[in-house]
C-alpha cells in the first residue's frame, strides 16, 4: 500500500477543560488537494498547527510521510518539520533585513540542507518574483510576498505543504493566483496540500472539502 503523506487519528486538543476540540481523520495523498473550512473559533489554525508538530495533541496521532510526530523529541520533531512540511503562515514573517533570496535559503540552512541553484531559479521564475530576488522584503507588494512565502514552503521539496488562510488579504485576481500556484507545486513536488481557510471564494476550486463545526 502507497504510503500516505498525511493521516490524522483521533485528534483531540483543549485549551482548557470547557473548550474542547474534537477533529475528523485526515488522509491525503502524494498530489492530493484537501480544503478545511470553518468560521473563527471552529478551531481551523489550532488543526493546522497539531498537524505541523507546532502544538501537540491531547489525544491521537498525526503521521506524516509514516512517521507518528506525536512520538517525537523536539529535536527529531523540528527536524522532521524542516525536511517534510512546508507552510504557508497567514502573516509572512520575513526578516526585513534580508532580501526576498536570503529568506528563502533561510529553511534550508537551518536543516542543514542544499538547494539546488536550478530549483532556487524555478521557484523565482515560476513564482514570477525574479525581478524581487535582491530586494527587502519591505520593499515587495502583498502579492509579491504572499508568492514568496509560497516559494519558501516548498523550498525544501516537502511532502505535506500547509497553508493558514493564505488568500484572507489578498484581492480576488491575486486569491486566485495564489491558489492556483499553491496547487501547481503541490502537484509538481508530488506533495500533498492541505489548506485551512473561512474564505468561501476558495470552494469552487476543490473536491475535497472538510467544513468544521464550532
């Protein structure tokens, strides 16, 4: 059986003993899309997080690329985080005085990784950020650092890429772009892509859809 890039069981995570959340099971696929929406509260970030090893489940299990985070040391787990998982948060955080290149090397130096310089051009050049390479991220429109924070997830070639309400504050020409860039790399990558969102615009653009509950 094809090992699966992402499976959640049982997941359970309470901030407190009267607020409880109780997710449904996860499976997805090499190149496979899952949209999970959700008004606010209903919980969508706190599933995005367990599953990116950034909080850890009261209950239950999240695998990634076959391995159970929720059994991992920190160390291992930010390790794992690093090689298998890209995300796209809601705000950018970028260093402001680094270039748009610079950041995005960021990730792999951190885990000890290279990039391959004909990888680090496609991404600039599919992305269509080139002209921003060399430039301050203070200095690039919303758009252009929402691409860029595209480029840095899938910098590492992950096998599970999130996205965290990726389209909440963009325009609908530069939500559609957004999304249709994120689906293009997951597919490229073989990766799976899991997004969390309450921006409705985004439905018509997948099959897989989880709406959770508040």
């Amino acid at each position: 059986m094809e090992e699966k890039c992402l499976v959640t069981e049982n997941i359970q995570y309470s901030y407190n003993q009267n607020h409880v959340f109780r997710f449904p099971d996860i499976l997805c696929g090499k190149g496979e899309h899952l949209l999970i929406t959700g008004q606010s509260g209903c919980g969508k970030t706190t599933l995005l997080h367990l599953i990116a090893g950034l909080l850890r489940p009261d209950n239950g299990a999240v695998y990634v690329k076959g391995k159970d985070t929720t059994r991992l040391k920190n160390k291992s787990l930010d390790r794992h985080r690093g090689r298998e998982i890209g995300i796209v948060f809601q705000s950018p955080h970028f260093i402001k005085s680094l270039t748009a290149e610079e950041n995005l090397l960021m990730p792999a130096y951190l885990n000890r990784l290279t990039v391959d310089k004909a990888w680090l051009d496609n991404l600039f050049d599919t992305l269509n950020i080139t002209h921003c390479r060399n430039s301050r991220t203070n200095e690039m429109s919303q758009g252009e650092l929402q691409r860029l924070s595209i480029a840095r997830a899938v910098i590492n070639k992950p096998s599970l890429i999130l996205a965290d309400e990726p389209t909440s504050s963009l325009d609908d020409g530069n939500c559609q772009e957004a999304i249709s860039l994120l689906r293009s790399q997951s597919e490229k990558l073989q990766a799976a892509l899991l997004i969390v969102t309450h921006d409705r615009r985004l439905i018509p653009a997948f099959s897989r859809i989880i709406h959770l509950e508040s």
